[in-house]
DNA sequence: TTTAGCACTTGTTATCCAACAGTGCTAAAT
DNA sequence: ATTTAGCACTGTTGGATAACAAGTGCTAAA
C-alpha cells in the first residue's frame, strides 16, 4: 500500500463516513490532483485487496468492515474536539457534589446527544464486592425482606412470603450463621459457599432447610442480577442514522437495544486491557450492522465501561476522542476524590 | 340509534379491529342479509353523526375515534379469555413465594407478549408506607450506609461520608432512637417528626448533631422521591402493529416510549376510581395515535397502575377481560395473604 | 503511468395504463 | 318508505416503459 493508495482509502473512509452516500471516482479527482481515471484505477486495486465494496455494478464505493478497520488501526488521525463539547464535558466534571457514576452516565447522555449514537454506561460491577452483612427484616408473621450489603455500599433488597410450616427465627438464625461465615466473601461466590457451608449447616437444625435456603440463595442470585446497573443513552438516537431508515432494519434495531443480554454483552469486558476497543460490524458477535467504541474505566475502586453503538460508517475518530477526553477528565478526578 | 346501525358499527370496529384494513360495503351484506346498497345508505348515516371515516373519496370505511369512544362505551361485548391465556396468568399467581408486584409484573408482560401491545405497571406507590426500621451498616470508618425499610417492604438505602469528627456509634445510637420512637409513622410524615422529636434529643447528647441529623433527614426525603418504580413491558411489541409500519411514524412512537415524562403520564392516576379507564387518541392528552387502557389496583396497602398501550385499533374487549381477570386474580391473593 | 473517451450497467424517477375496490347517486322494485 | 340494481366516478396498486443520472471498466492515445 503506497502512500497515495492509503490517502485514498482514508478519504473514501471519511468521505462516506459524512455523507453515507457511496463514494465516486469524479469527486476524489480535485483531492488527488489527477483525473477520475486514475482514481477508478487505484479503486480497482483496494477492491481487489477487500478494502472497499460496490453496492452494485455501476455504484461508487462503500468501505468494506476490512477497509474501516485499516482505517482505524493505520488510516485515522486524532481528531481535535470542539470547544463546546469539550465544555460541555467540563461541565459536569464542574460539580464536584455529583457522584462519579452520576457523572459518568451525564457524559455518557451528552455523547448520545451531540453524536447521534446510542451510549451505554456499565457502572457498579459488583463482581469484586464481597459481602459485609445480611438483614432479614419481619414485615409480619409470614412475610420477611432480605436486605444484602456489600462492602462497597452496594445494596439490594427483596421480599419473601414464608410458608406458615416456616418460623421466621429460623430464617433470621440461619441470616445470623450467613453473617458469621460468609463476610467477606465475593457476592458472586456467595452462592456457592452457600451450598457447601451454609446448606449442611442448617439441615440439621431446621426441618424445611430447602426453602429458608432458597430464599437465600435467590436472594444473593437476585443480587448478582441486579446489580449490575446498565444506563442507556439515547436508546432512538441511533434510529436517526441513515442506514436504519427501513421499517425492518429500524425494527431489528429497537428489539436488540431492548434486549438486555446484547446490552450485557456489549457492555461487559473481562479482558484487562485498558486501551480503548472497537468492534466493526460482523467482525464481531454482536451485531452486523453495528460498531461498538468502548472503554473501561477503573477509578476510586469502582470499576466498569462506556461504550459507544452506532453505524459502520460511525465517526470513529471523533468517538475515540471524546471517549479519551471523558477517560483523562476522570483521571482528574481520581485526584481529587481519591482515597484508596 | 337503531338496532341495525348500532351493530353496523359494532361490526365495522370489530372487523377493522381484526383486519386493521378499512371496511368495505360488500364485505358486510352478508352478516345483515341485504345488499351493499343498503349498507352503503347507512354507512353515509354513520359518517354524518362521526362514527366512521374515509381515507379517501373511494375508500372503505375505518371507525373514528368518536366511533371507538360510542363502541366501548354501548356496544362492546365482554371477551370471553382463552383457556390459555387464562392458564398462564394462574401460573403465575400460583408461585405464592412470588412477590405481589413481581406478580403484577409477570402478567403485564405476558400480556404484552400475547396481545403485541406495550404494556406499563406502575407500583409501590410509598405514600401510604410506614417506617419499620432504619438500619445504620458501617463501611469502614468513614462511611456507612442507612437502609431505611417500611412495613409494606419498600427498601431504600444512601451512602454517607462522615467527617471524622463524628463517631458511628453515634449515628447507630441515633438509629435505634428512631427505631424506637418512630416505628409506624407515614413515610412522609417521618421528617417532620426527626425535626420535632428526635433532633431535640440528641442535641443534648450528640456535640455534632445538626451533620447526624442530616444524614437520616436526606435518607428518608430520598426514599420519598425515589420510590414510584415503573416497569414497562414490551416496548417494541407494539411496532409489530401495521399502523405504526412507516419510518417516520415507527421514529415517533419508539421516542415516546423512550420517554419517561410520557411513561409517568400514562401510568400516573390521581383519580379516586377503580374502574378501567379507556383513553383513545387524540381524544385524551397521550398521543394522537395509540389508545391506552389503565386499571388501578389496590392489594394488601399497596397500590399502583397497570396499563396497556396500543393502537387505537386496539382489541378493546381483550384487554379489558384480560385486566379484569388479572384484578380478580389479585384479590384472590388478598384473601391469601392480607392480613392488615 | 495517466488520461480522455465511450460503451455499458444499475438505480431512480416519472408517466402511463389497466385492473380493482369501493363509493354516491338515480331510478326502479318491493 | 325501504331496498336494491346499475352505473359513473374516484382513488389505489402494480406493472411496464422510457428518460436520466451516476458511476464503472476498458481501450487507446498521450
């Protein structure tokens, strides 16, 4: 790939990238100083090497998920942000009473806002909380709620209708012999030990052990579940991209950013690296008229991700800019908040 | 009114409820057994009182909104529900270690899965709530967590820093005073009393009692503003229907779905009647294009809203039978459980 | 290696046409 | 007084066709 080659596989990336429309040879000649023949041979070649694609025999050309990602690993430049997203930004990382995740989430609805795409924020993983405590609390003499505490903070709660054949004190015992043997424990560990400590313990000692044990372990499960807080931004504003403007298309979209597992999927990362991913289209599992732009966080302890959802044919360069202006502002913040 | 034009109606609303196509004269001299001549006569009748409508100069008819309003109002007939929608609604009243509202929500969502319409419930209204207990859980030295729980089993929990001026032992004495003094007091009045009866006495024991009184003061205003929970069930299930299969109007709906203003209008019924209510297009101040069917209910002290939003095509008798059997299901578990 | 020129392909748009569904109206029939 | 058959009229729909725009590939000359 010559240099030539490579600007022009860049200006075909961006040009589409603004217009959505498929890219011809006639309107690159002025950028390239050499006529539209020429272009429409170096073309040839980048669609030979799967760079870019037709949409039919006679159309101009649209850049294949291999040419978008050359472009991000080789092509892209930085792309400066503008003063008023930046300040924008500024703003919220201003109010300094807002809590982190509050403020994370705000960025994240801002993107969402000034860039047409669908954000996510995965906040509060759970995952490194350990259990501090277990509350069983009576409302009355056949209903209790569970209330879970982590040494975070975190806090879940849920309410259980007891079997009269079941003694409330026998509930709250076993809570006390959790609160004994447990704490400390990770919360996604707790189910397990549950089993294995907790089950034979209470077998002895109370005659429907199977159900207290249940209420405690759909608890704890319960917990797991919902305590990973997803926010999502702008859920309709990535209908507004011209790629979705069919009614089936549209409707595949809206039905997978209902779906909670394909957010989860999107928004969880259990790899360690901290550099900004991005996934294009079919290339990943998620979806193949989708690019995912994510980044993890981990600040104050609390650790969990942003990710960007838009078209193929996103701004990638602008994404990856503000994602990192939104990553260093809360770098800044780290300092002053910083304890641990 | 006469008879026939009566069930002229009925029978244009119900056909294009069923068809979603406007109705034509022919299709209907068979069920009145006379030409379409005849029912043309009518149909014009019809028109000119505002019952139905014409797309276009040559077109069938399609029921107006004042059509829908006379036919919920004098022509409906109850449905009679399927043994097998019925059969999956007793599934899940029959899990009695089900939480109510987990229940109610179930059912709206198999609801909205069987009838393609979005479904909305709106619960734990905590205004009639009282306290049962305020727990205090120490992070570590500086920070705890307040649980405030209320008997009906509302839960909701606030972090505090403390400033090392102030010891733990003091908020958690602080606590057990308002455990003891303020158990049973209506969520909304527990202010009032900290104020009145609690800061006087801990003035005399706490050096810095206006900062412990203000952490219990902030944790019971955030319950009361943080717990009416909306669920919504089935937000794309609606797109399914033909009247929404354009792009602009698909972009239109998911936006009002998206927001929580229009959610919280819909759900929200200040009204003191029990009764389903029925709100059709324009007709109230929802949206000109989706009809919804609201019902309030009233269990064991808890009350709330579920609702039903579709097309103004919707299938009025089904959903109402299908909400009534879900309010007749709930006081089957009033019998069960109730026991305030 | 570049370029002008040209034939060719495809999508888009507009127009026309016929088939169709359904109406309103009139005049005759019941 | 109702009902109905008949007919003219009016939009909708779908297919065919033509004109046009955008863009390509290829060839031959620069």
């Amino acid at each position: 790939m010559d240099e030539r080659r490579n600007n022009l596989l860049k200006e075909i990336v961006e040009t589409y990238i603004k217009t959505a429309k498929p890219v011809g040879s006639k309107a690159l000649c002025s950028k390239f100083d050499c006529s539209s023949a020429t272009i429409r041979n170096e073309m040839v070649i980048l669609e030979d090497l799967g760079y870019i694609e037709k949409n039919h025999i006679s159309s101009g050309r649209v850049p294949s998920e291999k040419g978008y990602r050359y472009y991000v690993k080789y092509l892209m430049e930085p792309e400066k942000i503008t003063g008023s997203d930046m300040l924008k930004i500024q703003q919220i990382f201003a109010d300094n009473e807002l809590e982190l995740s509050d403020a994370i989430t705000k960025c994240m609805e801002i993107i969402s806002d000034i860039t047409n795409y669908t954000s996510v924020v995965l906040g509060k993983n759970s995952a490194d909380n350990a259990l501090l405590q277990v509350n069983i609390i009576a409302l009355n003499d056949s209903q209790v709620v569970a209330v879970v505490c982590t040494d975070k903070g975190n806090v879940e709660n849920k309410t259980f209708n007891l079997p009269n054949t079941i003694n409330i004190n026998e509930v709250i015992k076993t809570s006390e012999l959790i609160n004994k043997m447990l704490v400390g424990t990770p919360i996604n560990e707790v189910s397990i030990r549950l089993e294995s400590e907790i089950k034979p313990i209470i077998k002895k000692q109370i005659r429907q052990y199977e159900t207290v044990y249940n209420i405690f372990y759909d608890a704890f499960s319960d917990f797991v579940q919902n305590n990973s807080n997803i926010h999502i931004n702008g859920r309709t504003k990535i209908f507004e991209q011209p790629e979705y403007n069919d009614v089936a298309e549209l409707k595949r979209l809206a039905n997978k950013l209902e779906d909670i597992d394909f957010i989860e999927k999107v928004s969880r990362d259990d790899d360690d690296e901290n550099e900004i991913k991005i996934y294009i289209g079919d290339e990943s599992e998620f979806d193949p008229n989708v690019t995912i732009i994510r980044k993890k966080y981990h600040i104050n302890g609390e650790d969990g991700t942003i990710a960007v959802i838009g078209p193929k044919r996103m701004d990638y360069s602008r994404i990856v800019s503000l994602l990192e202006y939104v990553d260093e502002k809360l770098d800044s913040r780290k300092e002053k908040d910083g304890k641990d």
